[in-house]
C-alpha cells in the first residue's frame, strides 16, 4: 500500500484527504506543520506528499526546497495543494522542485487521480533506474547492489561509479575518463581517487556470498564492467 504524507494545518482538509485516500487503498500520515512534515518524511520515508503552502513554522515553499536538498527524500514525489493560485506561486513551487500543483477548493477525486499520475511515473522512472543482469540488480533509487537474496548499499560516488560502468559492459575506461564523468572536470583530487572507489566497491560486494567480481582492471587503461557468467551467453 502506498504511504501519502497529507501536510496541512487545516483539520477539516486533513480529514477529507485521509478518508478519500484511505478508501482509494493508501496509508496515510498527517503533519500539521513544516518540521512535523520534514520529521514524519525522514521517518517514513513516504512514496508521496500532498503539500500546503501556507504552514505554521515553516512554511510549503521552505519544505519543498529542504526535501529536494536531503539526498534520501529528493525523489519523493510532491503535489502542492494551495488555495495560493497566482501563477507566480504556482510558478515558484514547480520552480523549487514539486511535480504538480493543485489550487483549492479542489475536487478529491481529480487529486487521487493526480496521486496516481504521479506514482506511475515514479514507478515508472524506478524501474528505468535498475540495471538487472541475471541475479544481479543494481538499483539507483536506493544506492543498493542486489545479488540473489543478499543486498549490500553503496555511498553516492561508490554507486554512481559501478552504475555508470555497469551501463557500459565489456567498455574499459581510463581513471582519467571516470574521474571526470563521476567527480567533474572541476575535481582537485587525483585519478587515485578511482583506484580507491574501485577498492572500496570491491570490499562491500565481497560481503555478498556467492557474487562474481564485477569490476575488472585492465592493467595500463583502467576498468571495466563485466557481466555475471549466468547471463553471458
């Protein structure tokens, strides 16, 4: 079941939203303010947030933009709900990061059909973002390597690394290349920076019994991705 984070200060909106979602099959957490709403989201985590602008504390707009700024919750889909309806408002929330903007008095109906909208599209975009290889699968939206039953997690650069690789099999790269692709040409440190994501990658997927070694060093040019034997032909 889904879980909507409802954020709202008003009591008769809370209760509409979490009647006609709950009957729609999803959960429902309710915030009455903005660092309630930050605290349930860094809680829960939840697959979507239904958004006032006008809060107590903090308000719709500081919300929006401190979700888009924390790496664990920038992906979380937001829906502003706002009786602010100037363009310039509905301007500046998609501005700062929500992916639609509803204006009050609203149709419940037509905002479980915009939740909807917005869960298939980040189902969808989920799914463009797991690279899978047989028994392996390496899933972006969580920085996660799967392999089998087993599962170990990755920091940012680690993942971004083996998945940049790992959308390229069977190409080598020099340190050169991957330090500019992964860390930007701007980067002060040195091409050793590759060599010691490589290691470190090595020594977590180590821990996850039974899984081939997935990144080959090719000695004098660097390295490259290599597809888990089950599924080469």
């Amino acid at each position: 079941m889904p879980l909507v984070l409802v954020v709202d200060d008003e009591e008769h909106i809370q209760k509409l939203l979490q009647f006609t979602l709950s009957k729609e099959g999803f959960q429902v957490l309710v915030a009455a303010d903005g660092p309630q709403a930050l605290q349930l989201a860094r809680q829960h985590r939840p697959d979507i947030i239904v958004l006032d602008l006008m809060l107590p504390a903090l308000d719709g707009f500081s919300v929006c933009e401190l979700l888009r700024r924390d790496p664990s919750l920038k992906d979380i889909p937001v829906i502003v709900l706002s009786a602010r309806g100037a363009e310039e408002d509905k301007v500046r929330g998609l501005d700062i990061g929500a992916d639609d903007y509803v204006t009050k008095p609203f149709s419940p109906r037509e905002l479980v059909a915009r939740v909807k909208a917005q869960l298939r599209r980040q189902q969808a975009q989920s799914e463009r973002e797991k690279l899978v290889y047989g028994s392996l699968v390496i899933d972006r939206e969580r920085y996660a390597v799967a392999w089998k039953e087993h599962c170990q997690y990755l920091t940012p650069k680690e993942f971004d690394l083996l998945y940049f690789l790992a959308t390229h099999p069977g190409r080598v790269f020099s340190r050169e290349h991957l330090l500019d692709q992964i860390w930007g040409y701007d980067y002060l440190g040195g091409a050793r920076t590759v060599d010691v994501h490589v290691r470190y990658i090595r020594q977590k997927l180590e821990q996850l019994p039974g899984a081939p070694q997935l990144i080959e060093t090719v000695r004098g040019v660097g390295y490259r991705f290599r597809q888990p034997e089950e599924n080469q032909s």
